[in-house]
C-alpha cells in the first residue's frame, strides 16, 4: 500500500479550499484515512466534515466513493467540487440510463476523483457490474446515522451498504460521517460496517456563541413576531415550521409587515425553491419561513438565528436545525416556541404515519396491480406510480398511501428512489424509419425540434419509457416546461409518434423480490421504528421542559459528560445571580490564565472565588477578545493572539 502523508493533504487543502490549515479534528481524520484505518468522524453541523472525505480523495489514487441519502445535497456538492476545478460526479434518479451509463464508463476511466451516490443505487445489476472495474480508493458514508434505527432519519438502504459493496481490495478505507449520533446509534454503526479498531474522532458539541432559548407559551404568534422583529435586526435568519400552509401564511404576513420573506418547502417547483435559497445566501432576503426541506448543504456562515416554530420531533433534528445560526462564531440565538399541546399533536402525527397493517397489506397489492405484476414476477427496475391513481385502485387517500410505503421500505419489500425535480418521459411508439422519414418531410423548425428531442433521450426510448430532468430538457430545447408539454402533446396526441408522462416530487419505486400472493410483514419489525420515534419525541419535550443548562442536556445527550453549565443558554441566563466584580479582579484571572492556570476550576480553586464571579470574569474576557474558551478534554482558557 503506498504512503500518504498530511503534507500532502495541507498542500491539497491550500490548493483547492484556499486554507493554510484544517479545523480542530480534521487533521486527525485525514491522517486516520490516509493511514488505512476504519474512520467513524462525529462532528457538528458546520463542523467542516466533508472535507474530511473531499481531501484524501484528491490525495489518494482512484476514485472515492460518496454515500449521499439526499439528491439535493450530492447535486449541490458535486456543482461546489467542479467549481473548485475537482472531477466530480453524481448518480441519481434525476438524470437518464444513458447518461448513467456514461457517467459509469467516466469514472472507470478514470475521469472523477468523487461520485456521488445514493444508497439504494448499490442494489442494481449495473451498478454491481461496474464496480468491479472501478479503482475504489475510499468509500465515505455521509449521514451515516441513516444506518441506524435509533437515528433520526433511518434509511433501510443503509444498512446494507457493506455487503452490497461485497468483497473489496484490503487497500480500499472506508469512513462514516454524522453531525448528531448518540452512544446507541455510534455503537448501532460500528456493528453494521464491521468497523475493526476503528478511529473514531468526535468534535465538541458546544457551541459558545449560540445562545440557546426556549419560550413555553400559549401566545406563540405573538412570541414569534416579536423574535423575529429583533432577529432581524441582527442579521438573516430561519423560521422552521411544520407544514407549508404555515410557510406561506407566515411569510406573507412578515412580508406585509416591512421584513423582506419568503416561503421555501416540497410543494414549491424546484426553480423557485432555488431562486429562495440563492436570495437568502446573498442577502437579499433576510427571512426564510421553511419546512425542514430548507438548509441541507446550504452553507452560509451568518445565520443570526434561527427560530422553530414548533415543537421538532427529535434532538438530533433540533440540533441539526438550530446549528445553522452562528457558523462564523458571532453572537446568535436559535429558539424553540411552544406550547403545551404541540407533544400530544406530534405524537398523533407519528401514528397517522404508521398505518395499520390491513393497509399494508392493500397498498402493496394495489401497487402490484398498478404496475401489472403478476404474482411471481420480478421487477427489474424503479418505475414512477401515480398516486392518485393507487388511490382510487385502493380507496386508500394519498398521504395513507405515503406512510404505508415508507414502512414497506424499512421492511425492505419496495425501494423508493426519491425524485426532487420534476422529469419528463417520452417512449416511441414508431418504427425508426417512420420517424426518420416524418423527420424528413416536417418544417424545419419542428424537425429540429424533433430530432433534438430524440437524442437527448436515446436509443431506449424505443423500447421504454426514459425520464430526463425537466429542467435539463427544456435547456436543451430551449423552451419553457409549458411549451414542452404543449409540444409533447402534438408528438402524442395529433402525431402519434410517442407517449409521454411528466412526473412532479414523487419517488420510483421498485419491489425488491418477486411478488408475492401476500407479503411477509413482521409487526414488531414494521411498528418497533414507530416507538423509537415517540421515545425520541418525549427526549425532545424533555429538553424544552428542562429547568437546568439547556446545552449541557444537548451535550450529554450526545454522549459527552460537560461539568459546567454554558452560561449562555437562557437558564443560565436568567439564573444567574451578579456579583461585584472589579477591573483589579478581571486583570488577575487574566494573569492568572497566563501562568497556566486556564480551567475555570483552577481558577476558583487557587482564587477562592465562587464558581459564578469566575464564569463572570472568563464571559467579560471572551466577549472583549482577551481570552480564547477551548474545549479539549475538558473546559480551558487561553489568552487570545489579539
């Protein structure tokens, strides 16, 4: 195995990111992958963890795979990659079978340095032919806690990553990255991915500039406009709420009333969605009211606050959230609004997801019959389903039909291959010659038009229908969604060439084995997910309720074991008894600190001072840039450069 060194990954670094030197644990990352060892990194949101894979991926020969459960966040990656001159890709469901094709030839070449992919993707026979001939350098596993059950946001494909990649070179390194595992879902991860005496390296929860709030009230509105009126005043911010209704209503009413807003969620075309998020990086919009669809890969440091408007359904969720206010280390506040009833509300909602098991049984059926799967047929690859349609067939409403699917897919009977952006199908339904010679004799404009069309999609389209991103056709064709359709529909309907479909933000679906006169559902394995969810809840409603340091419960939530309270949440705050405290005294903890006496303990042990008059005097230090707080096995204090 050749040697890599962390000089050659500062040089990587400074060449491409622009920084002379990596973030606290970065490092220590770096050198675990380069060394060959099993690497597990826990870092918080904004705790720089994609360079961690990003780096050794440009120092190590061949290529490094990416494990993304998100299409947004790998399309988003691979555009910040190319952008930075790296040879990057991505394989999704929003780009055709030839393109895939094409993408996978590249990269056996040896064309990228990173390709993206999604978990479920590992299970298809193109991709299991391919990656036998491609030069794996390094598989990295981000949002790793989608492996576990007891993670947030469990994904079933996850699980099985490991013996989907089958038996690889001993030279290939494999890393699992997370912003929010607790000691269960750590320990969950390393059994799964087999990890052997593995690295594992953990950045500090703690979060010095944010000032953590709760606000437990019946008047929510009130409460919410009256954070949001100063927040801005600090700078740009979030509101999360829960449903796009509420997005809507409450951007438009901070709109009427002077603060520049807008709405962003799943209901919203992809275009605009995109036009909400550049506005809000560059400034212009000050105000996001959004689902929790907003902020995954969003990177922008001056986040003042960012406020839920609800109740989140689990502290890994919050944390994650409410993380995106104060990535640049300035002063910012992320706050919780709720109410007494919002856990019975939650709690009903996570129910509602769980449908009973009669429905399963129906919507699996339904969905077969829909797809005209016979009993015993396999089904050789993901294909779109209109759920209103499923609906009618079963009588079942759409948002019951959601829910059951999603349990069909943690048991493993279907895969859902998410779809972000709306596509567009075409299948010929004509002879090539035919169509040649139709080409021939139409206007000029329209054969072109035509000709173009057929291309993009390729020599399958004769054969079956092939989706392409709605977005990338219309480029190609230079014309509106509308005058696409409007000219799919001449093809269809007057011409007869071909058939065409357009698809919204709806997954393809695949079942994983053949189908079965009644599928084999374990109730405890299909409802258990159900309970972890509500445990999870209740933690969350915990931490709302709680009477003590609100990051200290985050922190050891986490898994760390803090000794002091913040100081900077708002039971800190508010709890906090003054003492007289003289510039003589402030002078002193600051010699003191520079003999080497830099934990608070030491501190009021040596001063006799209480531990209030010490924090007093370290928070008057930090906040005038006298003393730098450091969190490295333990709490210290260190004087600044300045």
């Amino acid at each position: 195995m050749p040697e890599y060194t962390i000089e050659e990954a500062k040089k990587v670094l400074l060449k491409y990111w622009g920084y002379p030197a990596f973030r606290p644990g970065q490092q220590k990352v770096i050198e675990s992958v380069l060394n060959g060892k099993d690497t597990m990194v826990l870092f918080p949101t904004g705790g720089g963890k994609s360079l961690c894979y990003q780096v050794p991926a440009l120092v190590l020969d061949g290529v490094t795979i990416v494990i993304s459960p998100l299409v947004a966040l790998m399309q988003d990656q691979v555009e910040q990659l190319q952008k930075n001159g790296i040879r990057a890709a991505f394989i999704n469901s929003t780009i055709p079978g030839h393109e895939i094709e094409q993408r996978l030839v590249n990269a056996r070449n040896g064309m990228y340095k990173l390709l993206y992919i999604s978990p479920e993707r590992l299970a298809t026979e193109r991709w299991k032919i391919e990656q036998q001939q491609l030069n794996i350098s390094l598989i990295a596993i981000d949002e790793a806690h989608c492996i576990s059950e007891w993670g947030h946001n469990f994904r079933p494909g996850y699980r099985k990553i490991k013996e989907e990649f089958g038996d690889l070179p001993v030279h290939v390194r494999w890393m699992a990255l997370t912003a929010t595992a607790t000691p269960e879902v750590r320990q969950d991860l390393l059994d799964v991915l087999k990890f052997e005496d593995p690295e594992i390296v953990t950045g500090s929860f703690s979060r010095p500039n944010l000032k953590w709030w709760v606000y437990k009230t019946e008047k929510k509105n009130e409460t919410l406009i009256r954070a949001v009126t100063k927040g801005v005043k600090k700078g740009s911010g979030i509101v999360y709420a829960n449903t796009r209704k509420d997005c809507e209503k409450w951007a438009d009413k901070f709109q009427k009333a002077g603060i520049k807003a807008a709405p962003y969620h799943a209901g919203m075309s992809s275009e605009d969605r995109e036009k909400v998020q550049k506005k809000w990086i560059n400034g212009s919009i000050p105000l996001v009211v959004a689902t929790n669809a907003f902020g995954m890969g969003i990177d922008k440091a001056d986040c003042r606050f960012v406020i839920h408007y609800n109740l989140p359904l689990s502290l890994e969720a919050y944390y994650q959230e409410a993380g995106r206010a104060g990535r640049d280390g300035e002063e910012s506040f992320p706050i919780l609004i709720y109410k007494d009833g919002d856990l019975q509300n939650l709690k009903a909602r996570i129910n509602r997801s769980y449908p009973e098991y009669e429905t399963l049984i129906k919507v699996y059926n339904g969905l077969c019959d829909e797809m005209n799967l016979a009993i015993g047929s396999e089904h050789d690859k993901p294909e779109p389903v209109d759920f209103s349609k499923l609906s009618k067939r079963t009588g079942i409403r759409e948002t019951v039909i959601e829910s059951s699917l999603n349990i069909l897919q943690r048991l493993d009977i279907v895969i859902l291959t998410d779809l972000y952006e709306a596509q567009t199908g075409i299948q010929v339904v004509v002879g090539r010659d035919y169509l040649e010679k139709f080409i021939e004799s139409a206007k000029p404009e329209k054969a072109n038009f035509l000709d173009t069309l057929i291309r993009q999609y390729g020599p399958s389209a004769h054969h079956e229908m092939q989706y392409l991103n709605q977005k990338y056709i219309c480029e190609k064709l230079n014309v509106t969604p509308h005058q696409l359709k409007k000219a799919l529909r001449v093809f269809s309907d007057h011409d007869k060439l071909l058939k065409a479909e357009h698809l919204g933000d709806q997954p393809l679906i695949q079942l994983t084995n053949a189908r079965s006169s009644k599928p084999q559902i374990d109730k405890h394995e299909a409802y258990g997910y159900r309970d972890i969810l509500i445990k999870k809840l209740e933690m969350m409603h915990q931490y709302a309720e709680s009477k003590g340091c609100r990051e200290k419960f985050l922190r050891v939530y986490f898994g760390e074991n803090p000794k002091e309270d913040c100081g900077h949440c708002d039971y800190c705050i508010t709890n906090y008894t003054p003492e007289t405290i003289t510039r003589e005294e402030i002078e002193t903890v600051k010699n003191r600190i520079r003999d080497g006496q830099s934990s608070p303990d030491q501190l009021r042990v040596n001063l006799k001072w209480s531990k209030e008059k010490v924090l007093k005097a370290l928070q008057f230090l930090e906040r005038e840039n006298q003393v730098l707080r450091v969190e490295e096995e333990g709490v210290h204090y260190k004087l600044s450069a300045s």
